[in-house]
C-alpha cells in the first residue's frame, strides 16, 4: 500500500515577491505571477528602519512589474526591513458591468 502525505507535494506560491538593493539605498520591491487574472496583494513591513512606509494594498495585474520603490530617510544610510505578504484572486472593489446580462445555468421553469 503505497500513501501520500499533504505536505508530500508542496504548492509554489502564485505570486513571489523579490527586493533589490539600489546603489544609492533605495530598494526596489517587485512581484512575478505563474496564472493569469487579478489580484489583491498586500505587503506589510515590520521592522522596517529608516524609511516611512505604511504598507502597500494594490490589485496587480500583469505577469511582472515594480511593486514600489523604498527611499531612505537618511540617504546616507541603507534601509532594514521585514515584509510579509498576503493575495487573493480579483479585485475587491470590482464592479458589476450594468450593461451586460448575467445569466445563471438554470433549467427553464
């Protein structure tokens, strides 16, 4: 009898998120997606030193792009940070088209 385990086959994430280090202390944050369609992504920061970032919510929707761009408060000095990231499919704040019929698979009567 042969079985699997859930943690046998591993699920790559949708979506990764690299940073690169900038000459000039900056750093630059961008994603990579494997699927097609949008989605919500969420990216918050802690710790972060040195630069004043909130956090960042923004519906992405190519196979690869600039997320944002971290400067430092003190150019002289480069930035530590942490992040941590969340995603779902879609747009949260999507809206239905009024012009077009939504159609439901229903027998008739």
């Amino acid at each position: 009898m042969l079985g699997f385990g859930q943690n046998m086959f591993p699920q790559r994430d949708n979506i990764v998120i690299e940073y690169k280090m900038n000459t000039d202390n900056s750093v630059d944050l961008s994603y990579t997606k494997e699927k097609p369609g949008s989605y919500y992504i969420e990216l918050k920061f802690t710790p972060l030193s040195n630069c004043y970032q909130p956090g960042f919510k923004r519906v992405i929707k190519g196979y690869s792009d600039r997320l944002m761009k971290l400067k430092p408060a003190d150019p002289n000095k480069g930035i530590s940070f942490s992040y941590t990231y969340n995603y779902m499919m879609g747009d949260p704040k999507a809206k239905a088209d009024e012009n077009f019929s939504y159609v439901l698979p229903f027998k008739i009567g």
